[in-house]
C-alpha cells in the first residue's frame, strides 16, 4: 500500500496547481485543508523560513496591517537565524513544523522522516506540522498522526515557482481564496520576489472583499 500511495500521490503532484484536487485531500482525510467560519476567513501560512531579510520583512508588513499568520519553520533554519526565530516567536505569530532539512517523503523510511520531524520538533513548541511539498507515505501519515496535527492547505500560491511572475502568484489569490482557505506563501529566497509582489496586494485585497485573519 505505501508504494501505491507513493505512484498515486506522484500523479497528483502533478494534478496540483493552486487548488488541491478532492482526491489528493481524500489521501490524508485527517489533515486540516480548510477551516470555513460563520464569518469569511482566511489564513496565511508561510513555508520555508526562516531567513534573514526575507522573513524579518513578512514580519513587518503583517506588523504593518496587524495580522498574525501561521510560519511552518525548517529546524535547520532555526539553528543557522536564531535572531529571526526570536523576532517571530516575539512578533506574536504561530509556528510549526516543517522538517529539520525540507525533506519529501516520499525518499526517506517513515522512521528517518519521522526523527527529522522530531529533529525540529526540538525548536519548536507547538504539535503543528507541514510536510514539505505535501508528500508523505501512509505510513509516515499514520506515524505523524499520533503526535502532530497535519496542515496542508486550500491554496498554494505558487511564488516559488520560476514560471510565475508576481501579478500571477497574486491572481491566484484572487481566484481561488474562500472562506476557510489556508492560504500559502513562502519566506524564502526563491520565492522572495513573486511573494514580495503579491503579498501586499494580496492582503489588501482579501481585507477590501471582507475576510478576516486568524492563526492555525
């Protein structure tokens, strides 16, 4: 079964744009996708920090417009920019967990996954977890499952992507944003133009159409 989990969940990969397909969140029924309230509500997530620059300016535009947001940290990250780490954890905003080195799952046993997980774990005080990519096997699912409370998302906004440009990542936005949606950006090198880009656009946006913001 893992190893069929593992061609399934490859296909879907590719399947995956901005909007996960039902089936690909029918893989891991249990994590948290979406969270619809009586009122609109979104929330921003940020994956891969943190880094210098980069994540001291995400902390000040949310500080700017006074919204919390939910950061799913890489432990090795943690290690290299304690300084960052203190900023967020005195900024007020949620951390979680995304692996001590960005690992996908599919390339590791569910135990070396799991004590990479736990590796980072060690930073971080708070049972929230991300894999990165989305990929995990069955096994590793089921593991993690026991300890921490899986989030993937409603909406990846793609900044990472060398094929999009800025306008593009906040059209995404745009598009696909609902009430509930886990909205996901990234504090990252790579991603840092496109998000820079669309970041402030996007949260002007969902505050004009009436969301709200809250933390994971």
């Amino acid at each position: 079964m893992p190893d069929f989990l593992l061609c399934i969940s490859f296909y879907v990969k590719e399947m995956i744009i901005e909007q996960p397909p039902a089936i690909f969140r029918k893989l891991y029924p249990g994590a948290l996708w979406r969270i619809p309230r009586e009122r609109k509500t979104v929330y921003l997530t940020f994956d891969d920090g943190p880094v210098p620059l980069v994540t001291e300016w995400v902390v000040k535009l949310l500080a700017d417009y006074g919204i919390k947001a939910t950061f799913f940290l890489v432990g090795d990250n943690i290690r290299k920019h304690r300084d960052v780490f203190e900023l967020l954890l005195e900024s007020g905003h949620v951390i979680g967990n995304h692996t001590y080195n960005h690992l996908q799952g599919f390339r590791y046993s569910a135990e070396d996954y799991l004590a990479n997980v736990d590796k980072a774990g060690a930073f971080i005080a708070n049972n929230l977890f991300r894999p990165p990519h989305g990929h995990l096997t069955l096994k590793q699912y089921r593991l993690l499952r026991q300890r921490y409370r899986i989030v993937m998302w409603d909406l990846v906004t793609r900044d990472y992507s060398k094929r999009m440009d800025g306008k593009r990542v906040f059209d995404n936005v745009v598009r696909y944003a609902r009430n509930g949606s886990i909205i996901t950006f990234h504090d990252s090198y790579k991603a840092e133009k496109n998000m820079k880009y669309a970041l402030p656009r996007a949260v002007d946006w969902l505050l004009e159409q009436g969301y709200a913001f809250d933390v994971l």
